[in-house]
C-alpha cells in the first residue's frame, strides 16, 4: 500500500484564485459610500442589558442538586409568594438558573419590544422548551430598563441517555434566545444633537474624514463658515445650518444620505488553517522575480510473510518493507514587472498551477522582500 503526501488545500486552490479575481473586479467598480455606512452619531447608540432568571419546564435537564444558588432562587422566589418550603424537599431538575442579555436600541421607547438572549450558568444540559420567568434586565447604572419573559427558543438539542455513554448533540442547546420577549419599560439615554452632530467614524482614516466633511459643506451652506470639519481621522464635526426645514431629525436624516468615494488601506488577509486569501484592489507590487517549486515526499509500505523452514523452531512474522521516495519538482519562474496589480499575481499565479497554501508563501515571501505594497494579516 502506498501514500503520497499531498497539500489539504489544494482542492481550495481554483476557488482563492477566481476569488482573487473577483475582489478585483470589484475593486475596479468600488461605488459611492454613504455616510450612514461608515460614521455613527455620537450619542445615538445602543445600550447592553443584562439580568439574572429562571427557566422552568424544563424535561429533566435542568441543574442538579449541587448548583447551590439555582436551589437558593427558587426558594426566594417563593418566599415573596408567600411558600415556606423547606429546602431538603426543593428537586432543580426542571429548572435552570440563567444569564439574560439584551441590546436596548437608541430612543427605544416604553412598550418597545426587543430580543433577549438567555444561556445557562449552572450545569443544566438542555433549555430547549422552557419558559423564562419574569426577569428584569438592568443597564450599567443600575437602573431596570426592561422586562423580560416567554419561551426560550434553541437552535439545537441534545436527546439520548449520558449515563450509557450514547448521547446526540446538535448545536449548543444550552443558549437561546426569546424573540420579542423583552418590554422596554424606561426610555433609552440616548441624546439627540442639536447645536452640534459629530459623526463617528467607525473605522478612523484622514482621507474618508476629509472627504465627508467635503460632501457635507457641498451640500449645505452656511455662507463663508464651513458647515463641517474633519477634526481627526475618527471625529467629523457638523454645525446645523439654522435654516434647515424639518429641524436637526430632517438634518440629520439628509446628512447621512449623501455618499462618497471611501480609501482604503491596502490590506491583504490570510487564513491559513482554511485557505481563504482576501486581497484589497489597491494592493500594488513592486517587480519582482518569484521562483516556486514543490516537494514530494511518498512513503510506501509493503508487508511480506517470513515463514521459517520446514520442520524449524520458528514461527510466521509479518515483516514491514519501507520504502521513502523524495521527489523536487523543477522551480517555475514568474516575473513581475513594474507597477503589477493584483491582476497581474493572479494570473501568473494560475499559470503555473499553484495551490492555495503555495500563495500563502509566496505572499509572505513578496513581503519578507520588500516587494508587497501592503499589510500582510495572517489569521
């Protein structure tokens, strides 16, 4: 029997290089941005939620008697409604003490319905079919701003008997979440601008700065005095015109229709434990030379029989012959001339037939040699 060994990305290999192409292709047809895509308003956003509750009804798989604090919030409960029960009677195994998690959106007003998200903190092994007790969910100040409570929906189950060791698991049945049911009951602390909108830039860069605060004094006027300006890479500050119809809600709303032409960093992101290889259109490369070849190792093994001789001591042994080929392909060259693209690595790449985990080298080769104009992240 016989072994070659052989790259476990190369079936990925066709598919990185028409991805390749693809981001390029992009890249050349790059349209407009609107501002709503790439900067926040400050003081506009959400705000984490989270609380502390119970899921019942649960088939058997809730925690177990030594989850000590599920055992202690059952019997608080109680006691406020008015059971005295002791606690050496008090079983868990249909309840499960739980995290509760939400995301309050920015003016979320009372009767506001929102998402919640509950995952188990004991030892339960399945919440799929309980149903979430009345829980409030308090913000960072303390302050409950929601309520929360309904039927926990899972993704996934877990069906089977542990104890014989025979168990299937689909999913993580140990996290679900309630649609809709949380009730904001306190107004978010969100702060609508007036005299002053700054945009936030969600990922900060001089000329995206530069070019929103262009896009907004072209549109709005304020005489002589710029409307807006680009106070760093990641602020842009705007001034509302006074006489804007609708007040600062239309001013805002219009601010963040326009669009512009957004810069990127040349990037190049590598996955290597998947193959994925993700290149940016404004990635340049200085000319260079690359000489690629590839080595292959084959191991074969072949088992014999040794027998002993007629009428000997012995006895039959099955005897491993090993035999270790090494074989080096020749080198294939590619050249690359001034100012190559991406274009230009992926098709001379494909020329040659390289796999997906060969352009991880050679991208890490061409930057190593001084001839990649950009940011190399491995993943």
């Amino acid at each position: 029997m016989g072994a070659q060994s052989k790259s476990p990305l190369a079936p990925l290999a066709a598919m990185t290089l028409a991805l390749l192409l693809l981001l390029f292709a992009a890249g050349q047809l790059r349209s407009e941005t609107r501002i709503k895509d790439l900067a926040e308003i400050e003081g506009i956003r959400d705000n984490q939620l989270i609380g502390y509750g119970l899921v019942v009804g649960l088939a058997g798989s809730g925690d177990r008697f030594q989850t000590q604090f599920t055992i202690q919030t059952i019997r608080n409960l109680l006691d406020r409604m008015g059971l005295t029960v002791p606690q050496a009677f008090l079983r868990v195994t249909n309840t499960a003490a739980v995290m509760v998690t939400a995301t309050l959106p920015a003016f979320a007003q009372p009767g506001t319905k929102i998402d919640v998200t509950v995952a188990a903190m004991g030892d339960a092994t399945n919440i799929h079919g309980g149903v979430l007790l009345l829980t409030p969910l308090r913000g960072v100040d303390g302050q409950v701003y929601a309520l929360s409570q309904g039927a926990v929906l899972t993704g996934g189950f877990a069906a089977g008997r542990p104890a014989l060791g025979t168990i299937s698991t689909l999913n993580h049945p140990n996290t679900g979440r309630v649609p809709a049911g949380g009730i904001v009951e306190r107004p978010a602390p969100s702060v609508m601008p007036t005299t002053e909108v700054r945009l936030q830039l969600r990922s900060a860069d001089f000329a995206n700065a530069a070019r929103i605060a262009t896009a907004i004094n072209a549109k709005f006027k304020n005489g002589e005095t710029p409307v807006a300006v680009a106070a760093n890479p990641a602020m842009v500050t705007v001034t509302p015109p006074a006489d804007i119809p609708g007040g600062a809600a239309a001013f805002v709303a219009e601010l963040q229709a326009l669009s512009i032409e957004t810069d990127a960093i040349a990037r190049i992101v590598v996955n290597e434990r998947t193959g994925t290889v993700v290149v940016g259109s404004q990635v340049r490369i200085a000319p260079a030379a690359i000489m690629h070849g590839s080595l292959s190792v084959e191991v074969q093994t072949r088992f014999e029989v040794s027998q002993p001789n007629p009428f000997g001591q012995g006895s039959t042994q099955v005897v491993p012959d090993v035999n270790v080929n090494v074989r080096e392909e020749r080198a294939r060259h590619v050249a690359l001339g001034k100012d190559a693209t991406v274009d230009d690595l992926v098709r001379a790449l494909n020329a040659i037939g390289v796999t997906a985990r060969d352009i991880i080298s050679i991208l890490q080769a061409l930057k190593a040699a001084g001839a990649l104009e950009a940011e190399l992240e491995v993943l």
